[in-house]
C-alpha cells in the first residue's frame, strides 16, 4: 500500500499532486536564500553589452528611438526586442543610471524564479533531499553572475521557471523567453510537447500549446523585419557561430554549471522515478544540442545555459526524491565541485568586472570629452564614458560593420571606410603583456581587429593617453594633425 505523507496526495503514476501551501512558501523561502549567497558574491559582474543596452534604453526614453548612436541609424544590437523599451519605460537618466536600473531589476526577477523553483521543489515529493538541488544554487556563479549583470538573463530565467509550472500560461512563458533568446526555442518546445504527451492531451490542444510558444518569437520576427529589416537580431551577422565552439561550450556549461549533473541518475533509479522527470530531461537535452548548433557564446561563465537551469534542478529534485544516499552524495559532491572550480577560478576577477569599468569609464570621460567619432571594439563602456558618435569595430551597433568579413573580434575592417568616418579618436585594448605605452605597434594589441585598426592607422594616428583596465590597458589614438 502506497504510504501518504501529511503534505502531498498521490497520483496513479506516483507523483505528487501538490505541497500544502505552508510547505510550498518553506520551499519558496529556501529558494530564495539560496539564490542569495551567489548573487551577493558576484553582484560586481557585468559585460560590456549591457552598457549598449543601457544606451539604447537611454535613447529610448529621450525620443531618439531604438538607436545606439543619437542619430545613428535603428539598430536592435545586443538586445533583446523589448528589452530597452521595457528599460526605458522608467524614465530618462543617463546611461549608468539606466545601467544600474537593470542590474537590480535581473536580480529581483532571478530572486523571484529561485522563489517558484523552491515552490516546485516541494511538489516533487515528501522526502527532504529534494530540496537539494539548492545546495548548489547556493554557489552557481553563472546563477549569481548574470541575474545581476545588467542583461536580460534574469528575466528569461524567471519566464523559463514559469514554464516549468505546465498549462497555457507556461507555454507561452516559456514562448517569450524564446523570443528573447532564441536559442531557447528547442528546450521549449520539447518541454511543453513531452509534457502534453505526458499528460495525454489531445492533438488538438497539443497544437495550442505549441502555438503558445511558437506566437512570441513570430510576433518578435515581424517586428524586427518591419523596424529593423531583419528578422533576426544584428548580432547573429555580427558574431557568426562556429560549430567547434559550440560543443566546447555546451560540454563546459552542462560540467561548470553543478546542476545538470543532478538529472543523472542510475538504472535502478531511472526506474523509481516520477515520469514528470522525463519532460525536464529531454528539454535539457535539446538546449544543450541546441547550444552546439548556435555556436554557444563568447562571454564567460555560461551566460546561454542560466535560464535552464532551474529546468535541471527540478529534474535532479525528481532523482533525488528517489535516490539511495550514496549515489545521491555523489551527484551532489561532483555538482559542488564542478561549480565551486568554476566560482573559484572565475568568480574572484569576475566580481570586481564591475568596478574596474566604473573607474575606467570615470577616467575615460575628461580625455573623451571633445571628440565627435570615436572607434572602439567594446562600444559599451565608451558609449557610457561620451556622447559622441561610436564606430562599432565589432558591427553589433552598426549594421554595415556587421557583414564585414571575420568574427566580432576579427573584422576585416576596409581603411576606407575608417577614415571615410573620420574618428577623432580610436580605442583599442593592448595584451596584458603590453603594458602602458606612448608608441603603438599592431602585434601589441589584443584582438585581430585592433591589430588590423592599428595597422590601417600607423601612420596617421598617435598615442593621446593609455586607460588602465585590470592587468590591461586602453590606448587611445588620435590623429597626428591634431593640435
């Protein structure tokens, strides 16, 4: 005779209908703690590309439009379609105040997913393990990282827990955080797909669900064709994907992210556990197949892979609830370790990201303040430091740049087209081992691109001052006919 716990009724296949709602707010609360630790630790991280979201929002509020530049032309750049509109809404300001607006505003809807998450986690059974899952999001760097970033990850991650909950409004959750990341649409169309099979819904409704999911990234495509002549973003021209660096990233995200390794389970617990575990396990799957596809993602700490890991904490709490302690502790002690390696090794220089491009855009604005055109591969933070005019080297903020032959890094920029923009002056990043100069030669650059820029303008630009930046240092150039 199966046994009943006092919190959970049983359904025929064996899994929880529902925690009472005193252990579903427990669950939420523990969710949320844990999510805290991480997010405190690395609050200082951020990347460059939300600086150019921050600046596009900016335009936004003040009338401009969709534009990096003031009057450059519309541009959907790094960012999500909705994303800056939705920034914008909260009033002008400059752009580290519209910057700052959405660091708290991803933390605050991470904290909110981690509180659904906790919620969930109650539901999958009655035994405490389940909620083990949080011991590792206690030290997901990625997790803590991104939610507070200042890019939309946090906001996609609460869409891609909403999903997990089933019904229509899952579905199109789940369809919305697709349209703001696209890589996102294999996990959620296999997710709401396999649960309605699951549940044995019929054909019909079936097809709604998938519709639910499907509508938003139609609705996203329309808009971008009819604003931006594109219906994908300008960033899939700018930074082309590469198989091989695709599998290197999916293989890393699914080690250094802790909580895909929870839905491995052995035989015999693959034969215990609830079948509502089966739908999570192959939407992973297909994110992470479709990871490989899309050529992953050049920023650190698994940006790409976040939204679904809540997805994978859901799942391991489904293997947990049926698992022997010894191969429970180990799953949890590789978990650990793999994202306490990652935290570690990453975390320390990544928390201090933040504060190091704070003083560098603080030193940047006195020396930038007169120049018209400025040429810079990181167009963010010199778009925070001047109002000027940006020549995007990397093509994510220009859409003549972006089809340029070569990666973001590696653009073949044409020197007419440098000095047909005239700059005033040009940013470019030097090799750690180059330290601070007044000569500059190509090779002591960082990336090809700069290496490139440097070449094209030996003979026509000069050393103006040198920025430092961590163990590096900017170099900006002006021209040699400058008074």
């Amino acid at each position: 005779m199966t046994e009943i716990s006092a919190d959970f009724g049983m359904k025929p296949d064996g899994g929880p209908v529902r925690a009472r709602p005193r252990i579903q707010l427990l669950g939420a609360a523990l969710g949320v703690l844990a999510a805290a630790p991480a997010s405190a630790w690395l609050w200082g991280f951020t990347v460059d590309d939300a600086l150019i979201t921050a600046r596009v929002a900016t335009h936004l509020a003040e009338g401009l439009g969709a534009r990096f530049n003031p009057h450059g032309p519309l541009v959907d750049a790094v960012t999500p379609l909705g994303y800056a509109q939705l920034l914008a809404l909260f009033g002008r300001g400059d752009v580290l105040g519209t910057f700052r607006l959405a660091k708290f505003l991803g933390l605050g809807t991470w904290w909110l997913g981690a509180g659904l998450l906790g919620a969930l986690l109650a539901a999958t059974g009655d035994r405490l393990r389940r909620f083990s899952p949080l011991l590792i999001v206690a030290v997901c760097a990625p997790l803590g990282a991104w939610a507070g970033s200042g890019m939309e990850t946090g906001i996609v991650t609460l869409l891609a827990s909403v999903g997990l909950c089933g019904g229509p409004v899952a579905a199109l959750s789940l369809g919305v955080a697709a349209a703001w990341r696209p890589e996102l649409m294999p996990f959620a169309l296999v997710l709401v797909l396999a649960r309605s099979r699951l549940e044995s819904d019929s054909l019909a409704r079936s097809l709604r669900l998938a519709a639910f999911t499907a509508l938003p990234s139609l609705v996203v495509a329309s808009v971008r064709a009819a604003y931006f002549g594109r219906v994908v973003p300008l960033s899939f021209y700018a930074k082309p994907s590469d198989f091989a660096h695709g599998l290197a990233y999916a293989l890393g995200g699914f080690a250094f992210t802790g909580l895909p390794w929870l839905v491995l389970a052995t035989p015999a617990e693959l034969k215990r556990i609830s079948r509502r575990a089966w739908p999570l396990a192959a939407a992973l799957g297909a994110h992470f197949a479709a990871l490989v596809l899309c050529g992953g993602d050049w920023m650190a700490l698994y940006r790409l892979v976040v939204p679904v890991l809540p997805c994978a904490a859901l799942a391991g709490a489904y293997v947990a609830e049926q698992s022997g302690a010894i191969a429970l502790l180990a799953r949890c002690t590789v978990a650990l370790a793999a994202s306490l390696l990652l935290a570690w090794g990453l975390g320390a220089p990544a928390r201090r990201v933040g504060e190091q491009r704070a003083a560098l855009i603080a030193a940047a604005r006195p020396l930038l303040a007169h120049d018209r055109r400025i040429a810079a591969l990181d167009v963010g933070w010199v778009g925070a430091a001047s109002d000027a005019d940006v020549i995007d080297l990397a093509g994510v903020t220009d859409p003549e740049v972006a089809f340029f032959p070569g990666g973001h890094t590696s653009k073949r920029i044409p020197r007419a087209f440098l000095f047909a923009r005239d700059p005033s002056a040009i940013v470019l990043l030097l090799k750690p081992s180059a330290g601070a100069t007044q000569s500059f030669a190509p090779e002591s650059f960082s990336r090809a691109v700069e290496q490139r820029v440097a070449w094209l303008v030996a003979d026509d630009f000069r050393v103006r001052c040198t920025l430092p930046f961590g163990d590096q240092n900017y170099v900006v150039l002006e021209p040699t006919g400058r008074p």
